[in-house]
C-alpha cells in the first residue's frame, strides 16, 4: 500500500520541472487510478469543488482529514490501524511524517523522488500535453516569435 501526503506532493511537484508542474489534485488522481495496489490519498481538509470526491476514483482511498485534523494525522492513523506496516510506503516531505512512518516499519519517500518515478513510469502524465521543446529549450528559431505575432496582428507597426 502506498500512502500519499496528498497536498505536500503537490507542492513539491510545483516545484519540479517537467511533466508534474503544476498537477492539480485530480490530475494525480488520474494517473494514480491504475496503480497496482492499494493507495491511499491522505488529504487535509474537506473536498474543495474543484477536487474529487471520496468516490470519483474508485481504485483509490480519498481520506480527508476534516476540519480538526490533518493529513498527517490520517496518515499516523492509518499506520497503527495497519497489521503490515513494511508493506506500507509513505510519500512525504514532512520530516515528521516521514520519522513517524519509519518508526511504524513503513517506508518513507521523498515526494520528489515519488514524483519523478511515477512520471518516467507513466511516460506522459495523465493525458497532459507534452510542452514543447521550444518552450522547455529555447529551441525556437529566431525570428519565430515575431513570426507569429504578425501571424495574429500583434507584431509592432514598422517604421514607414
């Protein structure tokens, strides 16, 4: 079982480059539904609009916290409720998460490294567009910004 310090990945992926930039709660959710086994999504809080809800995925275990609590304290629950915690990996940047977890006999992973796995396993992420290499290298030729901005109108007035 892998269990996810849901928004504390977010962040860190907000901070990554390439393909996990920017990965909305749904969009992991999306490519953690065909994980082989079961994961679980520990989540501060209460399911905002924008988020899924517990049922929207049905592979995988939404847990939120509620209003009194926080993920961490799902994810300290969910170890001692556990009978196998070395079957358990915890994705967390959390150090206390992280301390807690090995305490318990579970696993801990950075949720860079998680990050980074998970998008060289799934190649493209779920569905998202590939950017292009001219955005993320700076391979665009010169003049094709201009280019285009005339395409659209946009370019400057020349000098008559």
């Amino acid at each position: 079982m892998i269990i996810i310090d849901a928004y504390n990945c977010l962040h860190a992926a907000a901070a990554l480059r390439g393909p996990v930039t920017g990965l909305s709660l749904r969009q992991l959710c999306r490519v953690l539904s065909d994980w082989p086994g079961r994961v679980v999504l520990a989540i501060d809080g209460s399911p905002k609009p924008d988020e899924p809800g517990e049922n929207e995925f049905p592979s995988l275990t939404l847990r939120y916290s509620g209003r009194a609590a926080k993920a961490d304290d799902v994810i300290a629950r969910l170890l001692v409720e556990s009978t196998g915690p070395r079957d358990i990996t915890v994705v967390s940047d959390d150090r206390a998460v992280a301390a807690n977890a090995r305490r318990a006999g579970a696993h801990a992973v950075s949720c860079a490294n998680f990050l980074n796995d998970l998008a060289q396993s799934r190649g493209r992420l779920a569905g998202r567009p590939a950017e292009p290499e001219e955005k993320s290298h700076g391979l665009a030729s010169p003049g094709l910004t201009e280019a285009w901005l005339k395409e659209f109108g946009l370019a400057p007035s020349e000098p008559s």
